[in-house]
C-alpha cells in the first residue's frame, strides 16, 4: 500500500481556513451591540430541519440548541426520511430549515419543494446565493465557506453549525431571551479554534491508538450527539473504517454487548461528563474494560486511557472545538492508513459557490 503524499492535502488546508470563514460570518451576521442582523420570521412556534450528510448533523446539533437558547420546539429530519413520510408536519406556526452546502442536494431540494408546495415558511442555510434551494427559500443565511474540494466537509460544516447557532440566537432575541454572554462568547469562536489547533499532537496520539482498529464506538449524550454522529462519518468516509456512532443511554440497552469484541469506545461530551454519563462509563469500564478515550472534559469518576480538550466553560464553543479536533482525527488516520482524504473511493462532492 503506497503511503500517502506528505504534501497538505486540501482536507488538511481547509481544517484551517476556518477561523478565518468564522470570523467573516460573525462579522456579517452580528451587530456589535449583539443583535442578529438577518431576517427571519417572528410567528414561529416549531422548527423543522431538514438536511443530508453533515448537514443533517448541523440539523441535529441546531435543533437541540432551538429548545436550550431559544425555548422553542425544534426536531430535525433526513432530506431522504421527510420525502417518505405520508404526512409532514405543516402547522402554520412552522419554520422549515433545509440545509445544504452547494444548494442542489437532490433529496434536500426535493424535501424544499415539497414544504414550499405545502405553503410552509423556508429557510436556508447554503454556500450559494444563486443555487436552487436559494430560490426556493424565503429566507437564507449565506456561510460564505468558499469552495471545498475535500469530500469530507470540514469549513463548510462549522460554518453551517455557526449559522445555525445565530438563528437559534436569533430566536433567542425575538423570544426577549438575555443572550448577552452567548453572544460575547461566539465573537470569540475564532480564537478558541486556533486553540484548539495546538492540540494536534494530542490528536495523532489517538489517531495512532485508533488507526490499528476495525472497529469502534463513538458515544455522546445530549446536544454532543450530533458531533459523535459527525465524527463516525468524517472516519467512515476517509478511512473506510467501521465506526458507530450511538447515544450513551441507549448504548446501554443491548447494544454494549458489541464491547465482547474488544473495541475501543470513544466519548464526545461539549459541557463535561455528566453524572449520569459516568455511572454508565464506570458500568462499561467494569464489564467489559474496554480502552475508553474521551473528547471533552472528563469527569472525576472516571479515569479515561486518554483525553483530549480545550478548556473552556462555554459549552457553544466546545462543541466547535470538539468538531475541529474530530476533524483533524479524522484526518490523521486516513493519513496514517495511506489513504486519499480528498477523493474517496465511491464518492463525489456536489460543489457549487457564488
């Protein structure tokens, strides 16, 4: 097997445009007196996000931030899953928000045309003002990522998740909901990204412990959910390994017996591990004693093989930190397993910008 290349690869390149496309969307998006300065419909009770891929994991963390910022009812749903369901949910207090990096995702924009059919309130989240889903959107928040010629999405999945988090914000604001800190946080997201960039040689630690591996988990609880999701994908995609992803309560329910095959379990935690979370680690550790390396801050009751973090009490922010080092992990197996992080085999990239 031909190692691969030690020139930067576009992947490694675009992991570190981010600070700079993050920047650029506080600086678009943000007043500084704080306020959100894009237009979104102000009758909205419920959200519906609807996406495919990476996006769907944007979705997935955006929805949980709805009901924790903004007080209101979110769920997220595959572009694929919306387009089989007999009956969508069509109340007139609904926002959809479908989102897509180039803007022509066939399902998602198939799942937009069906909402707007339906007379729904569309919104957007694209790399592409003058894409399809654009067109077909009331509203649109722009993630000005640029190009990515990478398959795995990396810039253009922070940037989705920024947007994402400033409508929630927004929300927040609408709702008279003090998010004063939030928004002093956020403006700050730039430089905890640069942070957590030091932490690479932590990262090729784990990768070194995970590239010997088939298979493995990735657990998270609660709004870290999404990212454990993003990052089986990220390692599937560029490494071709065999990773789930699965929430840690339900982990517990049947699915831990897959520890009988001595695989390793990686835990993502944004805002620490809760109590209730390292009862369940402390069960697995006792049964199955399987190596346990966790993403995020730790926890007292546990003593993990290894652990990787930033430290900050932000938990918005973590989950950014947590996506970039997720990111580079992911990198650094594929690398390590000499394969081609840019062009997968099998896959394509729909890549549109303006």
């Amino acid at each position: 097997m031909a190692l691969f290349s030690a020139k930067k690869t576009c992947m490694d390149l675009e992991i570190h445009e981010q600070p700079e496309i993050l920047e650029k969307i506080i600086k678009e998006y943000v007043s500084d007196d704080g306020t959100i300065n894009f237009d979104m419909p102000n009758d909205i009770k419920k959200v519906v996000l609807v996406a495919s891929g990476s996006s769907y994991h944007c979705a997935r963390f955006g929805a949980d931030l709805f009901g924790k910022i903004a007080n209101v009812s979110a769920r997220a749903i595959y572009s694929s899953e919306y387009l089989l369901k007999p009956k969508a949910p069509d109340e007139v207090d609904i926002l959809y928000i479908f989102i897509t990096q180039s803007g022509e995702t066939s399902d998602t924009l198939r799942a937009a045309n069906r909402a707007k059919q339906m007379g729904m309130k569309i919104a957007c989240i694209t790399n592409n003002e003058k894409s399809s889903i654009s067109k077909v959107a009331d509203y649109m928040v722009k993630c000005f990522a640029g190009t990515e010629k990478s398959i795995a999405a990396t810039k253009s999945f922070t940037a989705q998740l920024l947007c994402a988090t400033l409508i929630a914000f927004k929300y927040a604001q609408m709702n008279n909901i003090d998010i004063t800190e939030r928004i002093k946080n956020i403006k700050t997201l730039p430089q905890v990204v640069k942070e957590t960039f030091e932490l690479n040689k932590k990262v090729k630690i784990l990768a070194n412990m995970l590239k010997k591996e088939k298979h493995f988990i990735i657990t998270a609880d609660g709004i870290s959910y999404a990212m454990a999701k993003e990052a089986a994908l990220k390692i599937q995609e560029t490494s071709y390994l065999y990773v789930t992803a699965i929430i840690l309560g339900e982990f517990m329910h049947g699915h831990m017996a897959l520890l009988n095959n001595k695989m390793p379990l990686v835990y993502i935690s944004a805002s620490g591990v809760s109590y209730s979370a390292a009862k369940n680690l402390e069960k697995i550790k006792k049964d199955y004693n399987p190596p346990i390396y966790i993403i995020g801050r730790s926890h007292e009751r546990i003593t993990p093989n290894f652990n990787i973090a930033v430290e900050n009490d932000d938990d918005i922010l973590k989950m950014f930190s947590n996506a970039i080092i997720v990111q580079m992990l992911a990198l650094e197996i594929a690398k390590k397993l000499g394969k081609n992080v840019d062009k997968p085999k099998g896959l394509v990239k729909v890549v549109k910008e303006n």
